[in-house]
C-alpha cells in the first residue's frame, strides 16, 4: 500500500475528562472570607471543586469511573485529545502519526517534555504504559480499548509503533481516552500509581485524603507553559445541596453534573455562572442478562413500555434528552432511525405482559448508587414499575460499593451511564454489551453472537462509512434486545464562581482547568 501520511499540527487542547459527578475543593477556605459570592478583588489562584464521592484511585490504568478521571487528566496526559470545539481527533503528547497500512500506526512524539518525576516522556514509556494496559495480570478496567493493538514497539527515541492485527478503525479515538494516558515507567515500578500518581500533565499530585480531599499543585515545567491556577483541590462533599451552599459561600469555585432539582437554586445566585450543552452521555436502567427473568425479553418489553421516559426527561427541567437509541445524537455512530426503535411507553401493554407472563406481583430490586440523579431515577421507575403490577425495592450503595457489586453481578435491575469520552459509538457498544467484556464492563451480561459481529465489524475498517452502518445496525439490535432501557441522553452542566474565567464544557462533559484562571 502506498504510504499514507498524515500530519496534524496546531494547538493542542488539554482536556479533562468528568462523567457524572465530580468537584474540587480548596480545603483551606481561603475564599470565603470573600463572603457571599467568594469572589472578591483578592481572589488567589487556588480552584475548589465539590464531588459527592471519592476518588477509586489515581492510575489510569487502574480505573475506570468518572470521579477519579477528573484528577487523573489533571495530572496525565494522551497521545491525542479530542478539540472540545469541533470535536476532531489532534495530536497532544504526539507529535504526527503516520499508516503505511491499515494495520501499521506509526507515532511520532512531541519531544522536551518530562514527567513531574523528572524522567523523560519518550517512545519506551509509551510501550510501558500501553504494554501494561494490556496485561492479564494487571486486569486494566479499560483494557478494551487497546484489544485491537498486537504488538507496541520502539523505532526510535521518540517514534513508536503499533500494529494491529486486523484494521482499527477507532484507535485514535481509544488513545485520546483518559485511561489511555501514559504513565511515568519508572514511578509505577516503584510505587503505587493509584496512591501516587505520575504524569506529564499541568499539575502535579500533592496528597490524598481519603474521603476528604485530593490536592494537586502547578506544573512549573510543564511543556506548554505553566498554569496560572497555583493550587487544585477536590473535596468530597456527600450532599450535593451542601456543594451549593459551599458555591455560594466562596468556599467551592466549581461544581458539574448538576441535579434538576439544584438548577433553580443556582439560577438565582448572582455571584454564580451556569454552562450547559447538548452532550455525549447515556444513563440508562440495564437488566442483569444471568438472572431470571431479566434475561426474558418478554420482561425486559413490560418494564420498556412501564416506563413512562418523557414524563421523566420533562421533570429534567431541560437536563436531560429523550431518545430510545443507546447511542446518542452527538455520538458517532448515530442514525435518527434508531430512535423509532425499541419501546415506548405504553402501560396498558406492560400490563398485559406481566400478566400473561406470570410476572404479577413478581418481587425486584433496583440497585441504586447513592447519587441524586440514580436516586432520582429509581423511586421514578419504581412508582411506575408498581403501577404495572410488581413489587419493586430500591436499594442504594456508596458509588465504589455500587461499582464493584455491579461488576461482580450481584444485582437485578440498576441505573449505569456512560459519558462516551472518545465520542465513538464503537467504545460504546464494544466495551458495555460486547461478550468479550462479560465479567469486566460488560455488566449487564449481555451475550449475542450476532451484535458482536456488527460490533465487531465496526472496529476493524478505517472506511468510516461503513463503521457508521455497522454501528447503527449493531444499535437497533440492542435497542430492540431491550438489555438497556436509555433513561435520557445527558445535558453537560456546571456552575462555577463568576471569578473563574476560562473555563469551557464540550460534549462528553469534559473540562481543562490548564487554561482555567481567577480574577
């Protein structure tokens, strides 16, 4: 084949990544003797923001939730961002990358730059991280987005190649995901990233408490110029309502994923901003494939046409988009004939099902992470769930409990998002319904031989085209399946202090706070 080579240059983006509910906050106060509104003439270069949970950890390759990403992109970064603007795929610690075929990816690296422990960002550490991102042994939540990859080898100081075995068509997409950030060799043989983490990124970790606070400091060196936030802290704060009291009090600068039910509240403060966009996540109530009778399609259909979703995106109060396609409209992958599939709300017809089908009265749990927004959810599904004829409980757990009873299969029915980082629908379906993933991030269980080949055939053509029909063919199966019910397609918010400038959602909710500043 001929050479192919494609060049990318200009700016490079740094760009956090955050799904669901996630905050920083400074500690120390220092802000509110500022009074109400926190946002006096002497503000200081210090950012606080407000999660109502903990970090799992701070190894990229060791975690896969939403809280621990938004310090984890602090502190590392990836060969390649996605521009939160016109969501394109650039360079960011890659310098160009080349394909003299479909299955060679051939990347050059920026050169210059270290990590916070002084060694070099160079092609070895690159095989490093990705090597152990694809090691059994370490069991890498995301390992799925580097499964394609075969061979990660080292041309050159700062060239590195991967081959793969068969055409893969998302693999940009998987390198600019926040579990795909490359990690100081050295500080992982050492030590423990999830306690210490080592990055290339614009701050540098400085401790974590936990349950309390993750505090991180300015990269003097950092290879674009340093930032001007002197200081990052995220704090937790279990109760969202406190966040906001902490907002308007000039104790907490920035919060996100705000709850329908908080949006007046902050609409009404003078001293506080509000973002909100159109964007890439899914949330979504999903049926444990391994238990009866959540893997008979006949139940999965009454509690589809149970649940009445447009009364509950209505009470979003603009939060929150309704659509039965798992995949979203700002996802690539989406076809508006996804959303004419699977089942709409039609209680007379959930009735008729769960009686024919011996399901009256059946007894189920919803499992439910201690977060206002599943919370939320839940107690909607259960009332309408009672009102078709079964007898549902809600149970909740703390989000790192509900993460790993989730994936070791011990519940029934439970509310799950996912925020589509990468923005492709591929490292959607792939790593959430693909078989491959049962027993990892496929925890629904979901088995189908044939959604696996679309899914399949998705990934291993660089004819984007193609991908888009495989993926939307793939989609309407599921959708039809019924594994997931799409509660809404998220809206990305955040309310933040009106002396913090700078700072700019995009689609899959991300955010940087490299550019960020006060005044």
């Amino acid at each position: 084949m001929t050479l192919k080579k494609i060049r990318l240059y200009g700016l490079s983006i740094f760009v956090v990544v955050m799904m669901v509910l996630a905050g920083c906050s400074d500690e120390s106060g220092t802000e509110a003797d500022q009074g109400e509104g926190g946002s006096g003439a002497d503000s200081t270069q210090e950012i606080t923001y407000a999660t109502t949970s903990d970090v799992l950890g701070l190894s990229p390759i060791d975690t896969n939730d939403s809280v621990s990403s938004a310090m984890i992109e602090q502190v590392y970064e990836t060969l390649f961002i996605r521009d939160p603007e016109t969501m394109e795929i650039k360079p960011h610690l890659a310098e160009s990358y080349e394909n003299p075929d479909d299955l060679t990816w051939e990347i050059k690296l920026k050169e210059d730059i270290t990590f916070h422990d002084g060694t070099p960002f160079n092609a070895e550490a690159v095989k490093y991280t990705f090597e152990e991102f694809k090691n059994e042994e370490r069991a890498a939540p995301r390992a799925s987005l580097m499964e394609p990859v075969e061979s990660i080898e080292v041309k050159d100081e700062y060239t590195v190649v991967l081959k793969t075995a068969e055409p893969y068509g998302p693999l940009l997409a998987a390198l600019s995901h926040t579990n795909a950030s490359i990690v100081s060799p050295e500080a992982d043989k050492a030590g423990n990233l999830n306690e210490n983490p080592v990055g290339t990124g614009p701050f540098i970790f400085e401790e974590w408490v936990q349950g309390d606070h993750v505090s991180l400091k300015k990269n003097e060196d950092y290879w674009q110029g340093a930032p001007q936030l002197e200081s990052v802290t995220m704090k937790v704060v279990p109760e969202y309502s406190t966040a906001v009291s902490m907002l308007q009090t000039g104790e907490v600068q920035f919060i996100d994923a705000i709850p329908t039910e908080q949006l007046p509240r902050l609409e009404s403060m003078d001293n506080v901003e509000i973002q909100q966009k159109e964007g890439t996540p899914v949330y979504y109530l999903g049926f444990n494939m391994n238990k009866e009778p959540f893997n008979d399609i006949n139940f999965r259909k009454a509690v589809s046409y149970a649940v009445d979703r447009e009364a509950y995106v209505q009470q979003l109060n603009g939060l929150g988009v309704k659509n039965n396609s798992i995949i979203g409209p700002k996802v690539f992958g989406y076809d508006e004939s996804a959303s004419e599939e699977g089942y709409s709300y039609d209680p007379e017809k959930a009735k008729q099902l769960i009686e024919e089908n011996g399901y009256e009265g059946k007894e189920i749990t919803l499992l439910a992470a201690n977060r206002d927004m599943y919370m939320k959810m839940a107690e909607i599904v259960q009332a309408q769930l009672t009102d078709a004829g079964l007898s549902v409980n809600i149970e909740t757990m703390e989000w790192g409990t509900f993460l790993d009873t989730t994936a070791e299969g011990n519940f029934e029915m439970t509310f799950l998002g996912w925020s589509n980082s990468t923005a492709d629908g591929s490292e959607l379906l792939y790593p959430n319904l693909h078989s491959d993933n049962i027993g990892s991030s496929n925890r629904m269980g979901y088995d189908n031989g044939e959604f696996d080949q679309l899914v399949n055939e998705s990934r291993i053509t660089v004819d984007q085209e193609v991908r888009q029909e495989k993926l939307n063919e793939a989609n309407i199966m599921a959708v039809n399946d019924g594994v997931w019910i799409p509660m809404h397609h998220g809206v990305v918010t955040a309310a933040f202090d009106q002396s913090v400038k700078g700072l700019e959602l995009d689609p899959t909710g991300q955010w940087s706070l490299y550019n960020v500043s006060r005044e």
